[in-house]
C-alpha cells in the first residue's frame, strides 16, 4: 500500500519494560486515513520492527473488515431471494438437511437425493 495512505507516528510505549521503554520511542501508531482505523505495536524494541508488524496488522484488519462487508452482503441478497419465492429449496450438504422455503419443512437430505419428496408435496 502506498505511504500516503497512512499517517505513521510514534511515541513512548507502555508497561512493563523499565527506563527504556519510558525514554525511548519505539511504540508505533499507524491510522489509515481513508477509514480512520488504527493499529499500535510495541511489541518489539526496535522502531522499523514495529511499523512492519503494524502496517501488516493494520492491512490485515482492513482486509477481514472488508471479507465481512462482502458476506455481509452475499447473505442479504440470499435471505432476499428467499423472502421474494426465488429460491424453493435450499440443500445444506454440512449439516445433511434440505429446506423447502414455500412450506418452511425441513427433510433429510438423503431422504430427499432418494427420491423421497412427498414430505415437500403434502404440506
């Protein structure tokens, strides 16, 4: 990512660690400009350490926030193609069931692979 991106400051760090933790700055605090998120690491004593293992956090967090916006989004558009009668029937082969949305049954979904749909036609 470019440099721009982000606003890198560092300061003092905190806890345990004596005299040179309290004198030395080493703790490092990068924000992300565009989304305001921030990421802090005092994890090691050397400056260049802590802006790398912050800079990775940081991408690493906007990258799952933006895994979670992008779910987030697949299961809405799914819940509405249920809600509107586009989907009839969903087949969950994890936890081995099938689900018919217009009568709200659930069935076995070997049951169902066999042939076995009047669970489905008499409700």
């Amino acid at each position: 990512m470019k440099e721009k991106k982000f606003k890198i400051e560092y300061t003092r760090g905190t806890g345990p660690g004596g005299q040179h933790k309290n004198k030395v700055e080493t703790c490092v605090v990068i924000t992300h400009i565009a989304t305001g998120l921030q990421e802090r690491c005092q994890d090691s004593w050397s400056k260049n350490q802590n802006e790398v293992l912050a800079k990775k956090r940081l991408i690493a967090k906007m990258y799952q926030i933006a895994l979670d916006k992008r779910d987030a989004l697949k299961n809405e558009q799914r819940l509405d193609r249920i809600k509107n009668g586009r989907v009839i029937r969903t087949y969950n082969y994890i936890r081995n069931e099938v689900i018919d949305h217009r009568t709200k049954v659930k069935s076995s979904l070997k049951k169902t692979m066999n042939g076995e749909l009047n669970i489905f036609i008499n409700n």
